[in-house]
C-alpha cells in the first residue's frame, strides 16, 4: 500500500510538471497544474502581505493573476502567510505535499471519528482511495485549498459537543469560503450545537476582523468593499462560471439553472440555501435524538455535509467534504449508522462514491464524447453527480426517520 501511495503521489506531481500554470493573466484549460495555487492561494496572499487588496482586479493583474480573489473570507491569506513568505518554486512543493498530507489526514478522521482501531493498511488504503477519487486529484493537482475546508468542517461537527472551543476554530477554516460556512452554521443550530457556534463566531469575527483591518490601514474599508462587490459581480460575466457551461456543478440549484439556461443572483442562492437548509434541518434535528454520538460519521453530520453541498453553489471537488462520513458508512459497526437498515446504507454508500469515481464528468472526457456542448446529452451527463447527491440526501433522510419509527415501536 506505501509502494501505490507513492505511485500516486509521484504520477500526480509529474502530471502536474507536464501541465504546469505558470502564472499569468490569462487562464489556459491545457495547462492547468497548480492553477489554483498561483491564483487562489500564493500571489494573491503575497498582495495581501504587501498591504495591497487581492479583490481587487487591478492588483490581481500587477500581481499576474488570471482573476481577482472572490469574495472568500481574508482567513484564506492570514493561514498562507507561511507559503508567500517563500520563493515560488519552494513553496509550491511544499503545498503539495501539504495538501496530500491534508489528504492523509482526512483518511485518519475517518478511521478514528468511526472509532475504529488504527491499522496502517487501513488508513494507506482510504489515504489512497481518496487520492485517487475525482476531487482528491483535482485538489492534488490544481492546488486548491479545499481539503483545509473540508478539514475545518470535519471538526466543527465532530468536536461540537465533547469540544465546543475547538470546534469553533474549525468553523473559522470552513469560513474560508462563504458557500461553506454559512450554511454549515445554520445547520448546526438544529443540532443545538450552540457553544461551537458561539465560539466559532468569536474566532471568525477576531480572524476576519484581522484581515480586514489590514487591508482597510493600507486601502481604506469602502475601497475593499467595493473591490469585494466587484469581485462577486465578475463571477456572474464569467461565462466559465455560468451554470450552462460548468461540467462540474453539484448544488440543486445550479442544476435547475443549467437545465433552463438561467443566471440566478446571489439573493436567489440565499434563498434557495434558506430553503433547502430549512427543511433538511428537521431531519437533522430527528437525527441527532437518536445518535450514539455526535461525530462527523454520524446520519445528522451526513445530512449536514449533503445539504451544504447541495443547498448553495458547489463543485465537484467540494464532494471531498463527504469523504469522511463515507469512510463512517465502511466501518458503521459502532456508529449509530448501524442503526439504518443495511440496504438503505448500500444506497447511500453506493450514490455517495458516484462524484469520487465518475470522470465523465471532466474536461478531458467531455471532450472525447461525442456530445455537442450544451445538448441535453451534455447537460444530463454533467448532472449526474449532483442528481446522486440529491438522492443520497432523501435515502439518509429515509434512514433517519426509519431508525426513528424504530425507536418509537421499542419505546
């Protein structure tokens, strides 16, 4: 298993030598290795040193930026400090290896929040399953910071009872990204998970606050935020970032916009967040009543992880976020997943490892079907990914409920 962990790495860094970004203002699709660490993570936290605001599109470009840092939270610059400190061609081997350490590390949350016994077979094994699905390569490759997310949301669920505080420092990872924390939050009060909220918004304001003052001192607060609405307004022009044209988009909403050929606002996403978020959470409520534990493996951090992907504007290399609760449903023995009926559990096993095996959907492929672009083949095979989501969520809200009716007849 080490001798396979260290083909993938080494195939992996060698795809990334071969297909390597370097910096620039303009995107190439053929070159795409370690993209994302150049424009979301290295220089644009290297504007952000230098005092000068990473949202803004006249500093993306100073800085060879394809695209001005969307309106993430300043967190993303303040734990990359570290990596823009350092010459490119250093700092970007270490994030590799970061990131795959981080990769590691989700497999070994998997194994000890489903309390399981360590084993190394155990633990190479889902370390390289991981790297092989489809959003732990693209996280490899590219260079985004999604398993720093992921990781923040996996401690925010698990530790929100046993360890309110560092629950709360998890929440401030997740806050890297808007789409993540806030519809992770609002699930967590139908938990009652409200110490860890607490705490987490200490941390999130105290971190943000950090960051935001530091570019206000040396921009003035109105500049930033006018550069922040910029930023969000040039995401809705993208046309790569329009629902119609992604082969990667996982939220309902965005499938619903791709099928109709629709742009829908940031209030639209609000809302459709609200909505879907609202009613999950009553399952998430009946779930946590009958949990053993309240970890990161259980059915309530399922439909929560689920919901967030589901509920506002996601990719499939966010599908990284369910890996844990996947790796829960292998070793279910003492979770309170047992609880669920096993077919029930083989449903939600087998549409949850759809997004990490399926690589119809990604460019590559898509290129080499014979599918006219934007034809209702096209669309319906980029939304397979999403639509086994959406069922993976009502097959886990089926088991809730299932193992609820239970309860209630022993009762």
């Amino acid at each position: 298993m080490l001798l396979v962990l260290a083909g993938l790495l080494g195939l992996t860094a060698l795809r990334v030598y071969k297909n390597y970004a370097t910096p620039s203002t303009e995107f190439s699709w053929s070159h795409r290795g370690f993209s994302d660490f150049h424009n979301g993570t290295f220089l644009p936290t290297r504007a952000f040193v230098d005092g000068k605001s990473p949202y803004s599109s006249e500093v993306a470009r100073e800085y060879g930026v394809a695209r001005a840092t969307p309106p993430y939270s300043p967190v993303v610059f303040l734990i990359h400090i570290p990596f823009a400190l350092l010459p490119l061609s250093v700092s970007r081997i270490l994030f590799f290896g970061y990131t795959a350490t981080l990769i590691a590390g989700l497999a070994y949350c998997g194994l000890r929040m489903s309390r399981q016994p360590f084993r190394w077979f155990d633990f190479l094994a889902l370390t390289n399953l991981l790297l092989l699905s489809r959003p732990g390569h693209v996280t490899l490759f590219t260079g985004y910071f999604t398993a720093e997310i992921v990781i923040g949301c996996v401690i925010a669920l698990h530790f929100s009872k046993s360890r309110p505080v560092l629950s709360g420092l998890g929440l401030v990872l997740a806050s890297i990204k808007p789409n993540f924390v806030i519809p992770l939050m609002f699930l967590m009060l139908f938990r009652k998970d409200f110490r860890a909220l607490a705490w987490g918004v200490v941390f999130c304001c105290l971190a943000g606050g950090i960051g935001v003052g530091w570019l206000s001192y040396h921009n003035g607060f109105s500049q930033v935020l006018a550069d922040v609405v910029s930023g969000q307004q040039s995401l809705h022009v993208d046309p790569t970032e329009m629902p119609i044209n992604t082969w990667t988009r996982v939220d309902l909403l965005g499938m619903i916009a791709k099928a109709i050929d629709w742009v829908p606002s940031d209030g639209t996403y609000m809302a459709c967040m609200l909505v879907i978020a609202s009613l999950v959470g009553f399952a998430v409520g009946r779930a946590v009543k009958v949990e053993e534990n309240r970890g990161a493996t259980g059915p309530s951090a399922l439909l929560v992880m689920l919901t967030v992907l589901l509920s506002i504007y996601h990719h499939t290399y966010d599908c990284l976020l369910i890996s844990v609760p996947a790796i829960g449903l292998i070793f279910y023995g003492r979770d309170s997943m047992s609880r669920v009926s096993s077919g029930t559990r083989r449903v939600i096993g087998v549409l949850l490892a759809v997004p990490a095996v399926n690589y119809l959907s990604t460019k590559s492929v898509m290129e080499l079907l014979p599918l006219p672009p934007l034809s209702v083949a096209w669309q319906s095979v980029t939304m397979i990914n999403g639509l086994c989501l959406v069922v993976a969520l009502l097959a886990t809200i089926f088991g809730v409920y299932q193992v609820v009716e239970n309860k209630q007849e022993r009762a």
